[in-house]
C-alpha cells in the first residue's frame, strides 16, 4: 500500500505553531523545574576553603592540620561526586551562553573577592583566625545569594527556549 497525500494527516501553519509552542513551554517548564547549579555545592567548596584556611593558621600543629586537610579533601571528593551523581539534568550547550556563565564566574569572584579583603583587612588588623573568617563570610554570601542567582541563570535559559 502506498501512502499519497490524501492519506497522510494535515495539519495547519496555526496549530503546527502551536504545538511548537506548546512543546517549548514544557521544555522551560522542565528547565525551571531545577536551578542549574545546586547551591549545597559551591557552598561546600566555601567550607572547605574556610576550613584550609583554619588549619593553615598559625600554631596549629603539624599533625591536625595534616589531617584536617586530608579529612577536608576527602569531602571535596565526595562533593565532586555527588554533583556527578545526582546532576542528571544538562542543559544543553546552546543555553549555556557567555553571557551565563560570565553571571556565574562573576558571582563566583564577589565572593572571593569579600573573601581576600576581609583577609587582608582582620590579617592587618592581627585578629586571630582573620582567614578564617573571611572564608565564613564567603561561604555565608555563597549560600544566601546562591539560590537567587542559580534561578536567575535558569529563568534565563528557560526564556532563551521560549524564544525571548
């Protein structure tokens, strides 16, 4: 049996458009649904940054801080592999813009940088464990602005799927 024109299912520019949308507005949906970088996951790297600091200080002796370390590490490594393991959603790499990532490194570096100058500042001022606390003030601006800005880049990628 051969399949002719007559036989073959029409549909018009109208509703091809919109199923298309229709199609898009569940991918957004589905792109929204999740944040493109859990925030428990910088939010770690803040911790274990604050943590060398801490056993990097002066007078701290040789063996903790060796295994304070070791044992910070470790939980770095076991971060990495839960990012690994439970970010099964990818976006694509046409949603992953300059101008996306660019939002990400520059949040990134605001942290750092309160980081650097509240070191240099409590480290000046000799306040013991001043590294410390600057890498605690990282970690908290990491984990109270993080969930903001990872929305931000996922409304900005769903929008870029719904054609605005």
């Amino acid at each position: 049996m051969n399949a002719t024109p007559d036989d073959a299912a029409s549909i018009t520019p109208e509703a091809a458009a919109h199923s298309l949308r229709e199609i898009r507005a569940s991918q957004a949906g589905i792109v929204r649904a999740r944040p493109w970088f859990p925030t428990w996951y910088p939010v770690g790297v803040g911790v274990y940054a604050t943590g060398l600091q801490f056993f990097m200080e002066p007078g701290t002796s040789g063996p903790l801080a060796v295994t304070g370390i070791t044992l910070l590490t470790v939980a770095l490594a076991g971060l990495i592999v839960a990012l690994a393991r439970t970010n099964r959603q990818v976006p694509h790499r046409s949603l992953v813009r300059p101008a996306v990532v660019g939002a990400f490194v520059v949040w990134l570096l605001v942290g750092v940088a309160v980081c650097m100058v509240l070191a240099v500042t409590l480290s000046s001022a000799e306040v013991a464990y001043g590294r410390t606390y600057a890498g605690v003030a990282m970690t908290a601006y990491l984990a109270v602005t993080g969930p903001a800005v990872g929305h931000a880049i996922t409304r900005r990628m769903a929008a870029k799927i719904e054609g605005r």
